[in-house]
C-alpha cells in the first residue's frame, strides 16, 4: 500500500496565489512525480522549476516518509 500524500496549507495556499499558468504547471509537475512517479522537469520553465523545488521542499518536509524515485 502506498502512503498518503499531506499538502498542508501553505502548499495549497503557495499553489493557489500562482498566476494560472504557472499554477497549472505546478500541479501538472506534483502529479507527474508523486502519482505518476515521472520527472516534471521536461515541462517546467526555468522559473517554475524554482518554484517548483520551493515547493516541493515543504511538501517533503511536511511528509518525512514520503521518498521519491
């Protein structure tokens, strides 16, 4: 069985505030490394790939458990 994912609410809230194309982008990226375990780097700008890793760091800090491929 796989482990559930936690997006606490400065994620959410840090995904919400982005303008729409790069909170599309963002999302896009979330899920292709967490549900579908697949490198979001391919379609990431530059500057999302920044956010993205921003991100990304709170939801590895706030989920401990969770390893990535």
């Amino acid at each position: 069985m796989q482990k559930s994912l936690l997006l606490s609410p400065r994620v959410l809230n840090s995904i919400k505030n982005l303008p729409l194309c790069d909170r599309d982008a963002i999302s896009r990226a979330f899920t292709c490394e967490f549900i579908l375990e697949d490198d979001p780097s391919s379609f990431l700008t530059p500057f999302q790939s920044i956010i993205y890793t921003m991100i990304r760091f709170y939801v590895m800090r706030d989920n401990p458990d969770i390893t990535t491929a």
